[in-house]
C-alpha cells in the first residue's frame, strides 16, 4: 500500500447524520467524492434531497434515510433499516445535532433535556448499535463532531456545552473499550464554523467580532475544510488514531 492509498475511502460504506445541511452535507459529499458510499440522515422524510441530487449529479453513491434523533423509536428502526439494507457501517460519522440558546438562569429543562436526547442519547445508541456490528467484522470507524464547547463553557448554552463534553467523554471510553478489537472511535471538534447553528452568533456584530477576532486565521471556517479531517479518521492512515479529540480551528484553542 502506497502513502496515498492509507487515505483512500473508496468503497467504504459511510452513514453520516446531520446530513441535510452544513457540515453533514459537506462531509456527505466530500466522501461521496472520494469514492465512498453514503448514507445520509436528516430528522424529516426527504430531508437530504438536495445532498442526494449534488452527489448524484457527480456519479456518486448516496441514499437517504430519516428519523427524530429525538426519539429512541425511531432511531433505533433507522439503524434495524439501513442494517438490513445495506449491511455493516464501515465509517460512522454522529453529527447531527441541535442548540437552544437561554441565560443559564432561564434555560427551560425541557430545552435541555431535548439537547441531551438528541446531541448524547441518539449519538451513544448509534454508536453502540453499529459499533456491535463492527464487532463483529473486525473492524471499523467512528467518528463524533464534538466541538470547541467540548473544552470550553460558553455563553447561554448549557445544554449543548454538557453535550459536547459528554461526546468527548464517550469518544474516549469507546475507544478505551474498542481499541482492541481493531475499531478506531475519535472526534472532531470543529471551531466557528459558519453553519446554521453558529448563524445568531454571526449576526450578533460584538459578538462576531470577538470571535474572529481570536481566531488566528482571522475568518470563520467552511465546512468543506471538515473534509480531510473525517477522511484521515476515517481511512487506514489512522489506524493508530483512537479516543482523540482533533480540533480543527483556524488556531482558535493556540490563541
């Protein structure tokens, strides 16, 4: 194997969630570039249409599926469906995921609850139902988007800072346990990147400019620059790689 076949996916069967936007849809084509077959999911039925079509368009391999990350339920029929479907997940990549913003002091608990069922619960299942069947054929990838809020608190989001956290935890107790039945469990933990979720930060003038501001490359991230990350995790070139949190920042965290 030459240096550049250790990054190849072709041919991997990758399920991605969070697929129908930002940086789910990034990544979704990004590996369908690289030769991989993708599964990509949103919480609504056609969610990832528009992610299907620009894979299709290049020749490449993507089907949709759907369920609320939210609901145990149905999570758990979307895994027994693309099982039965498409066999064993070689790459899994847990992204999707949502925010609510409220002063800590007003945070209402259903708010944080749904924050927790859907960025940690929906991630563990996932994790540990398609990790059971990596098991199994002796090998496999997982990938976790954690985030900067995995290593810092931030303002008006206690929910999804303790579900980031979390994410960095389970990624590193996964790996404690997996590492040696040749599964391979890391994180990516993007910085500001100018998605949905980060959208009332960037309109938020003060706010944006201390953002940017600290970031040493000066600019907010596209999720397109996600790609070689999850593809370096992803591929055999990481095969010594487990329960890291690999930040990608624009130097955010050096600053």
């Amino acid at each position: 194997m030459n240096n550049l076949q250790l990054f190849s996916v072709e041919g991997k069967s990758v399920f991605i969630t969070g697929a129908s936007r930002g940086i789910g849809k990034a990544l979704a084509i990004g590996f369908a570039k690289a030769g991989a077959k993708v599964i990509c999911a949103s919480s609504k039925a056609g969610g990832t249409a528009q992610t299907i079509d620009e894979i299709e368009s290049f020749g490449g391999k993507a089907f949709g599926v759907h369920a609320d990350l939210a609901n145990t339920d149905e999570v758990e029929a979307l895994l027994s469906s693309i099982l039965a479907e498409h066999g064993t997940m070689d790459v899994v990549i847990n992204n999707g995921g949502t925010i609510s913003r409220f002063p800590a002091a007003e945070y209402p608990l259903n708010e944080f609850k749904k924050v927790i069922d859907v960025n940690v619960n929906a991630a563990f299942l996932i994790n540990q139902v398609l990790g059971k069947e990596m098991i199994k054929q002796g090998h496999g990838k997982i990938i976790n988007i954690a985030s900067m809020l995995s290593f810092t608190g931030g303002l008006t989001v206690p929910a999804y800072t303790a579900s980031k956290h979390a994410i960095a935890g389970v990624t590193k107790a996964l790996a404690n346990e997996w590492a040696s039945l040749n599964i391979q469990v890391n994180a990516i933990a993007p910085g500001y990147f100018a998605t949905d979720n980060t959208q009332a930060l960037r309109d938020n003038p003060s706010r944006n400019q201390e953002i940017e501001k600290r970031i040493p490359s000066g600019e907010w991230g596209q999720p397109e620059q996600l790609v070689g990350a999850a593809i370096f995790l992803a591929s055999e070139s990481s095969q010594y790689v487990n329960g890291h949190i690999l930040a990608v920042d624009g130097g955010w965290l050096a600053r």
